[in-house]
C-alpha cells in the first residue's frame, strides 16, 4: 500500500511514514504474549494511530467449556461508557467487518443510505458514543481465513479519516491477527502445561504417599530410587538405598533376587514372597510385585513391596492359642487350614467352604489344590512340597476359582508347627483375598512408571523446591539447562544459583524475584527472565511456579523451566524477514503500478489510432463502392450489383464492429465517475431514442420498483441500451415482443431483473453469451457484431455487481443483475 506524495513528480509514491508507523505498531503488538493484553494494546494503537475518538476491539474467544463468547475491549473512553450497551450484531453497517468482506471508511456514518435500518434502535441507542467518522477492519487468520473479530474506530466529527488511516488500520489488523494467533498457541501451551504438572503431582503424591514400599531398579538390579515407605520398611534413609543392588536387601537368598530379575526380563511380572533382611540384621517377611519397563532404551524394574511378618506372627499365635484357634476358625474372614506330618490337608475353615462351595470333606488330602487355577496349581504343588520338606515358611499367590466361577487372587502363607516335645507334625496356613491389592499395585506401578516416563523424558526443565526454596529435584532437562548436579544445589535456595544477578550486573534480590513469588504469595506466578549458567553466561526462559498447599500449609514449589533462546532467535529472525519482506513487497506494487499505468495509456493510445487508421479505408471502400453503383446504374448484371452490396453491407459491419470493439476497451478505464442515476428517467430516454425500432416491432414495455442507483449514466444508459436492442432484434416473429424490467434494493446492492419474450437460446449457452464475438445466430440471420452484452458485462462489473443469464429456446430470456454502490 501507498500514499502519493504530492510535492513530488507525478508517479512517485512515499511510502516510508506508513511503514514506519507499522514496524513500531509491530514491535508494540509482538512484544505482548498475553491475548487480553494483547487486545488492548492492539486497541490503544489502532485508536492512536488513525486519530480515533474511541476505538474498539470486538473478537470471539472460546471458555473451559469449549462454548464461544463476545469479548470486547475499548480504548479512548472507560469501559463503563460502554458495558450498557449490547454487543455489535451482524447488521449492515457492521456484517461486514464481521464477516471480513474488508476495511469499510465513512466520512459520516448517519448519512449512510443503510444506517439506521436495523431494530431496535434504528441508529445509535440513546447514550452512545457520538460516532460520525467511522472505520473498522475484520481482523482474519492469515492461514484459516477465520473472521477472529473486527477492529472499530470512531470520532465525533466528521471526515476525520483518511486513505491513510485506512492503510494504518488494515496494517494494524494484519499484524493483530499473527499475533493474537501466537497468543492463543501460548495460552493453550500453558494449559497443556499446567495440565502436565497436575498429573506428575498427582502421581509423586501417590509415589511418596504409599504406604507400601516402591524401589525403581535400573538395567542392572541397582536401585535408582526409593520412596519413603521404603526407607521406613529397610531402616535406611532414602539417599542410602539409592545405589544398593537388590541383592543386598535379600541377603540370605541372594540368587533368588537374580533368578527373579532373570523372570521379568523376559516381560512376565513377578509377585511372590520373600525374606528380607533390614540395615539392622532383621528378618521381615515381605510380598512382593516386580515389573519391568524401558527407560531411555534400557531395562528398568519396578517393585512393590509389603513386609507381612506381622501376618506372620499373627499366624503362630493362632497356633499356641487353641481357644482363640477355634473362634478364629469359624468367624475369620481369611481361609485357614492345616495339615498333618505327611503334608495332607486334615482341617479347612468355614471361609474356605464358602468361597468353593464345597463341604470340608473335599478338601481333606490333596484335593484343594482342585480348586487352585490350573495354570497355578503344577507351580503350586511343587513349591509347597520344597519348602515342607525343608520345613520352611511357605508363601505363595495363586488364583482360586470361587463357587459363582469368579476367579480372586489369593495369597496362602503357611509355618511349621510342631509338638511339645519337639516332634513336627505339620503346617498351619492361610489364604487371603488380594485381589483389590493386586488391582491397586498394578495400577501404581502404571502411573508410577507413566510419572517416571513423563518427568524423565520432557523437554522441559521441571524443579522441585522445599517451603525453605531449596532444590530437592531436578529432571534431566533441568540439569541439561542449568549445568548442576541436584547435590550441587543443596545449600541455599534455588535463586542464588541460576538467578542471583541481573544480566547488567546488578543484584538480584530473592525478594523481588518474580519466580519465588510463588512461595510468599501461595499463588502461581509465569512469564520470562534470564538465567545465569553454570558456566556463567545468561539465557531467556520462560517459567511457571506453582506452590503446593496443603491444608493451609506450605509444602513447597513445583518449577517449570524452558530454554527460550532459540525462540527468542527465530521470532528476532521472523521478524527481520517480515520487514524486508514489506518493503519488498511495496517496491514491487509501485514498479508493477507504474509499469501497468504506462501499459494502460500505450494500449488507450493505440486503441485508439488503430480505430481511425481501420475505419478510414473502410469509409472509402463504402463510399466508392456506393459512387460505383450510382455510376453504372443498371448497366451491371444482378450478380455485380450483389457483390457490390455485399461489400458495402461489409464495411458498414466492419465499421460498426470497430466501434464496438473501441467502446468495450475504454470500459477498461479506472477514472469513472460514479453519481445518483434515475433508472425511470433513464429507461424513458433510451425507449425514445429507439423510437423506429420499437414502431417496427410494436414492442411493449413494462417496468416496477425502479428507484435511484450510485453509477455511471452514461456506461448504464449502453447496458440497458444494448440489453433492449438485442430484445428487439431477437423478438420472436409470431408474438409481439415484451419487455419486463423489475427492480429493488437490498442495502447497498440493487438487484434488477430483466426479461423479454423473444426466441430465447438454450440455458447451456448462458455464459457463452457474455464473450466477445460469440453468436448464436449467423449473420445472415441476424446482425450484429457479437460485442454487446460482452459490454453489459464489462459495465455491470465496474459498478462491481454481477450480471446472469438464464433462456429457455422459443420462450425467451432473463437476465439477473446485481449493481453495488
């Protein structure tokens, strides 16, 4: 775009104050990357630029909910001047902005045919902004082609913008939309975000929150973290256990923990239990789950461990106590059972009886493991018979299907007993459903291994920090940014490592850090600073903290960290290359203006010298040929004086066809000057002026709801001229011809519809019609150049309407014309 400078030869065009004006307007806009804020930057700039009164921001946002919703902001009056009043509907003063049509520009809004044409108001409502200049620009997406909203501006004289306020606006506009697009992938990214940090909250509560002990092994049965319940069950501390084989934690079976590893490389889980030896020397009887899982490529495991040694003792009172035995046996709702020397079973509790349904008899011997699942049973008979004759403990996980065919885990523990004078005499044991624990255990290990998956493998730098703002965790990504180690950070809080001084060297007090606001204020705080390396150079980030209340009290701060460098780079880089673009691309407009204006004139030029130079020779040849036949009288045979005809009917059709061909290149020009045109007066003028002929066909016209149209008399006076003649000279021979001509106004469009009774043409030739030269008809039959409703068209498009063709042969024609002002 451009504004001509006229203090310089004609041609020459100034460009520079609007592209100034727009570079400081985008660097303004670019420089916000919060979308409320950003809409009121836009607003203030627009109002300030243009010279605006008041200015306005309307544009559609969308909440939690997905559901759209009008906002607005407003610049150059309070908010309040406005609330009052409804939203901007879809009317014809605003459709179309909203449905980014282009940037509409009136010197005096009220004066406008279609103002005030809308209920309920019919105009301003009372107390509005006294708005008579008016100027408003759709801001579109540049990919979609969404409408986002529409910028308005306003002021109470009239007159007041310019063409140039206009380029301003559209300039404005355009960058408005490539920045509220990257404000709203920046909302939706902090969205996404904070979604992330919830979920890895959730589960590393859950993680340190059990109750049962959880180990993280790495490929080589190491462990690489433990949560506290498992520092509580081994009498470590947390950091202790971190770098111990699993061997060490089983101690009297070492090669059970490589035998069972050896088991869950293959992908099966593992559950079973196990002796365990605590940092003191204790034994503990445990039950444990282990899985595996890829980790950056490599195996990890997962184990879930509980210590059941009170179950254990529970069971070995129960032996001692006879009494207590027999109440237990009856009432307990876990499934007991004894055996004798031999191993068979001799005694089954009632709760056995009713989870299989069957009486205590059919569980004498060997015949429970019938209710075992058969693909435990093989595994479980020959584990039990090891450890009995070894006369060890017995532990074991099986699956037993019940008596309504539903199939529980179960895990049966089981001692020797012996007499009192020494002698054994078998087992006592029992079975208890685990099925809600197995359930809750698979689904701690997924979300344990999805918070390890999540934390480990994001890009962004995730930190945690303790309610004294000391670093206690650190992901991958937050060591790869800063250059610590976790056990480098562990004796001042965070800030004096990566934030301690402003990148011009002054300090940077932890009391004005806006990172560490979070902690103070208990609410979350975001935006950019710049963090200082290990190696000490600086870096932008982008950050969000985010404290952890519970209950009221502090527990400390979740930290989200992304390097913004290359960002940084590339919008720097987007933004250059815009810039050059631009100014490209205006130098390219003016040198294809210049070269199109220059076109335009030599081909007006030539135009203009070929028509007099062709229609020269062919007023001779005319005339000659006429002084030819004059001449020789009747001393020509008929068939000269036909060819003599026939050469003067020629040139009179070529002569004709010049001019036509001369008329339809001037429509081409640009300088027309539009004006109010009275479609009544109009008609009545060029029906007279075709006097003879409508005589000679005894035509009839009819015509309705004519009114006053913006455009060119003259170019409108040939549209309706050409229109009519052709309906002369194609009147049907049988019927009289009938010209019925309608028209109304919608808005600023006038819709004219035209129609005649002549022999019409078949609807397929309904475009074919509008082409220069094109004929339905020889030229024997009817005369004519082909050019005329070629010009009907050309005419109609200049007042930048549109013009169709609809015929049906023998019955006529109509013709639809849209004319806009």
């Amino acid at each position: 775009m451009a504004i001509e400078d006229t203090t310089h030869d004609a041609g020459k065009l100034q460009t520079y104050p609007i592209l100034e004006l727009l570079l400081e307007s985008a660097k303004a806009i670019n420089s916000e990357v919060e979308l409320e804020k950003l809409v009121q930057r836009i607003t203030d700039i627009g109002t300030s630029l243009s010279g605006a009164q008041f200015g306005a921001f309307f544009y559609n946002e969308e909440n939690a909910s997905g559901e759209k919703y009008l906002l607005y902001t407003i610049s150059g009056v309070p908010k309040e001047a406005f609330s009052k009043f409804p939203m901007p509907r879809n009317t014809k003063i605003f459709g179309p902005t909203f449905s980014g049509k282009g940037v509409v520009r009136y010197d005096d809004v009220t004066q406008q045919p279609h103002y005030g044409q809308s209920a309920p108001y019919h105009g301003m409502p009372r107390g509005h902004l006294p708005v008579r200049s008016y100027l408003a620009a759709p801001v579109v997406a540049p990919i979609t082609n969404e409408v986002i909203g529409g910028l308005f501006f306003g002021h109470s004289t009239p007159g007041v913008f310019t063409e140039t306020s206009e380029q301003l606006i559209e300039g404005i506009a355009a960058q408005a939309a490539i920045a509220m697009g990257n404000a709203r992938l920046f909302e939706e990214k902090k969205k996404t975000e904070k979604r992330l940090l919830e979920q890895k909250e959730q589960y590393s509560s859950i993680f340190n929150a059990t109750s049962d002990a959880i180990l993280i092994y790495d490929e080589k049965g190491v462990i690489a973290e433990a949560n506290p319940a498992a520092g509580k069950m081994y009498g470590y501390a947390n950091t202790e256990m971190v770098g111990l084989h699993g061997s060490v934690l089983m101690q009297q079976f070492p090669e059970e923990f490589e035998g069972i590893r050896e088991i869950v490389k293959t992908g099966k889980s593992y559950s079973g239990a196990g002796v365990h030896v605590k940092k003191d020397g204790t034994v503990i009887h445990t039950d444990m789950v282990l899985t595996n899982f890829i980790f950056k490529e490599k195996q990890h495991y997962l184990a879930v461990i509980r210590d059941v040694t009170g179950d254990k003792r529970t069971a070995e009172a129960l032996q001692r106590s006879e009494a207590l035995t027999q109440v237990i046996a009856k009432t307990s709702p876990v499934a007991l059972w004894i055996t004798n020397s031999k191993g068979e079973n001799t005694f089954v509790n009632q709760t056995w009886v009713d989870w299989t349904g069957k009486p205590q008899e059919m569980h004498l011997g060997f015949k429970w493991l019938d209710d075992i699942d058969e693909d435990d049973r093989e595994s479980m008979q020959a584990r039990f018979m090891e450890n009995f004759q070894l006369r060890k403990n017995f532990e074991f996980e099986f699956r037993l299907k019940r008596r309504d065919g539903e199939v529980r885990w179960c895990v049966s523990n089981a001692s020797p007993y012996y007499s009192p004078a020494g002698v054994f005499e078998g087992y006592t044991g029992s079975c208890m459903d685990i099925t809600e624990r197995k359930t809750t255990l698979q689904h701690l290990q997924s979300r344990n291994v999805l918070i390890n998956t999540i934390t480990n493998n994001t890009m962004q730098a995730l930190f945690m920090l303790n309610e004294h703002r000391i670093c206690t965790f650190m992901n991958p990504a937050a060591e790869k940014m800063t250059g610590f180690k976790i056990h480098e950070l562990q004796e001042k809080p965070l800030h004096y490592y990566v934030h301690h001084t402003h990148p011009d060297g002054r300090h940077f007090p932890i009391e004005e850090c806006p990172i560490d606001k979070a902690t103070s204020t208990r609410h979350q705080t975001s935006g950019e600073e710049i963090f200082i390396h290990r190696d000490g150079y600086f870096y932008p980030v982008a950050f969000v903290s985010s404290p952890i209340v519970e209950n009221g009290v502090l527990k400390g701060t979740v930290l989200e960290v992304r390097d913004i460098t290359e960002e940084k780079r590339i919008q720097q880089a987007l933004h250059d290359q815009e810039a050059a673009t631009k100014h490209l691309l205006e130098q390219k407009v003016k040198e294809r203006t210049a070269d199109l204006e220059k076109l335009n004139y030599e081909l007006m030029q030539f135009t203009s010298v070929a028509s007099h130079d062709l229609k020269e020779p062919l007023r001779k040849i005319s005339l000659f040929s006429k002084l030819l036949k004059d001449k020789a009288g009747n001393a020509l045979e008929p068939a000269a004086n036909k060819y003599i005809d026939n050469i003067i009917n020629s040139s009179t059709r070529m002569s004709s066809l010049i001019d036509d061909l001369l008329a339809f290149s001037r429509l081409s020009q640009d300088n027309l000057q539009f004006e109010p045109v009275d479609l009544n007066a109009l008609l009545q003028q060029i029906w007279q002026d075709l006097e003879i002929s409508v005589k000679e066909k005894d035509a009839v016209l009819h015509y309705s709801g004519l009114s006053e149209v913006t455009g060119v008399p003259l170019l409108l006076g040939q549209l309706f001229q050409n229109l009519i003649s052709n309906s002369l000279k194609f009147a049907h021979s049988e019927r009289t011809p009938v010209i019925t001509i309608h028209a109304e106004k919608e808005g600023n469009v006038s819709r004219i519809i035209y129609s005649d009774n002549g022999i019409g043409f078949k609807n397929e030739y309904a475009e074919k019609i509008f082409e220069v030269f094109q004929r339905l008809h020889t030229k024997d039959q009817y005369e004519g150049t082909g050019i005329g409703l070629a010009i009907v068209k050309k005419i109609v498009s200049l007042h930048k309407g549109e013009i169709r063709a609809y015929g049906e042969e023998g019955k006529g024609c109509r013709f639809e014309m849209e004319l806009g002002e």
